[in-house]
C-alpha cells in the first residue's frame, strides 16, 4: 500500500523523547520503507511548518509523529488504508494523554458519551502522534498553521490555546475533517518512578503521585510549580 502513494514521515524533537522510543519509530518507518526527517529546532511551531511545507508539494500524504508515540507498523498502514479509502483529509489514533486517563483530541459538541460504530469518529481536534494528513490541503490552508495564543489576560493559564489545538481548530475552519479512529490504540511514553512501599513492595508512580507523597510541603509547592510550568510547554 506504502509504494502505491507517496509519503513522508515527519517529527520534531524538541519535545519529551526517549532513545529506545525513537529507535522504535525508526525500526517501523525503515521496515515500511517510508522516509523520515526530524527538525532539530527548539521552536516546534516553527520547524513544523517549515517541514509540512517543504513535504507537501511533493507527498500525496504526511505522516506526523511524536517522539514520545509507540506504534505497529499493521496500526501505521491501518491509517493510510483508512486515509487514502474514504479519502479522509485526516486521520489518528487513539492516545492517551500523558499523566491522565483521557484521549488526546475532543469533539466539541460531545455532551456525554461518544457513541462507536466501528467507523473513525469525527472530532474537533486530535494529536500530532501519529497522524495521516492529505498533503494537498496545506495548498489551501491560511497560514501561519500553528500558533500558540494567550488567554485573555495574556498569561498561559489552562484558558490558553496551544499550537497543536490552534492547527486542529484553523484545519476545520478550512473545511477539512478529522477522524480518531478507536480501532488503532496508539502507545504514549511516559515517565514513571518505582520505589520500595513501607512493606518493601515495588510500588510505581506518576511524577505528581511522588511528590504529593514523598516531598516536604514546602519543597513540594516548588517542584509542583516549575512541574506546571514545564507541562504546559511539552
């Protein structure tokens, strides 16, 4: 299916990444014979662009992935089946957000439950993951694509729109559609610690879990802040 369309991987690498992760990726990409290329930049809404830009005009599809996603190589051909059969102008999968139990993406006029009937789900916005998009769209895409915003007051509070939201948000206002698909249950690295229980068991923790449980108060408040801020910019 790869060598009947022509794709491009792309990754940015100023994010969360773990060595084996991105030996992973790569083992999946070379095994599907799919070039690759990662920006080295610290500006991620910079290098993205500049990396769509220049794979666009000569791709039929972009392929989009974050250092930080596991994935199969059946899951990655499932997206450019999908992609390319229904002709979507983009498609996922199903990730969970790192730190929590939620989906990466939202579809804004969901009041409950999201009911499944086996077919892609069309949501509002998605993830950069690992994510199939038609290359001929950019074409017609205003620009800038990615841009993050302030909330009103000008601070980075959680009213703040990032630049992954401000791409999903700008591509539907283009008329363009994006699909999750639930069938394709991506992996997403994260950091854990393990210590020893006070009943010597191996016990495991997100990093907020420590330290609400194992730091001074005081200390806590500190680690807990530049934590925040550090989140809020991965």
């Amino acid at each position: 299916m790869v060598s009947e369309i022509k794709v491009k991987a792309l990754m940015t690498a100023a994010r969360y990444e773990n060595t084996w992760c991105r030996n992973q990726i790569e083992s999946v990409l070379k095994h599907m014979g799919i070039p690759f290329e990662i920006s080295l930049g610290v500006f991620y809404n910079q290098c993205m662009q500049k990396m769509i830009e220049a794979a666009a005009p000569v791709t039929d599809y972009i392929i989009t992935i974050d250092g930080d996603t596991l994935f199969k190589p059946s899951q990655l051909q499932r997206l450019l089946n999908i992609a390319v059969q229904e002709d979507m102008d983009a498609i996922t999968g199903y990730q969970i957000r790192r730190g929590a139990k939620t989906m990466l993406g939202c579809k804004l006029d969901a009041a409950g439950a999201i009911e499944w009937n086996g077919y892609p789900i069309e949501v509002d916005t998605a993830h950069f993951g690992l994510t199939v998009l038609k290359s001929s769209n950019f074409a017609k895409l205003p620009k800038p694509w990615f841009v993050c915003v302030p909330d009103k007051n000008g601070e980075w509070s959680d009213d703040r729109v990032d630049s992954d939201v401000y791409f999903w948000l700008k591509w539907k206002e283009a008329g363009f559609k994006t699909f999750i698909d639930p069938d394709c249950r991506l992996g997403h690295m994260e950091e854990m610690i393990v210590m020893y229980d006070e009943n010597y068991r191996p016990t495991h923790f997100y990093p907020k879990e420590w330290i609400a449980h194992n730091v001074d108060t005081t200390v806590a408040d500190m680690v807990e802040e530049r934590a925040g801020d550090v989140a809020r910019c991965s």
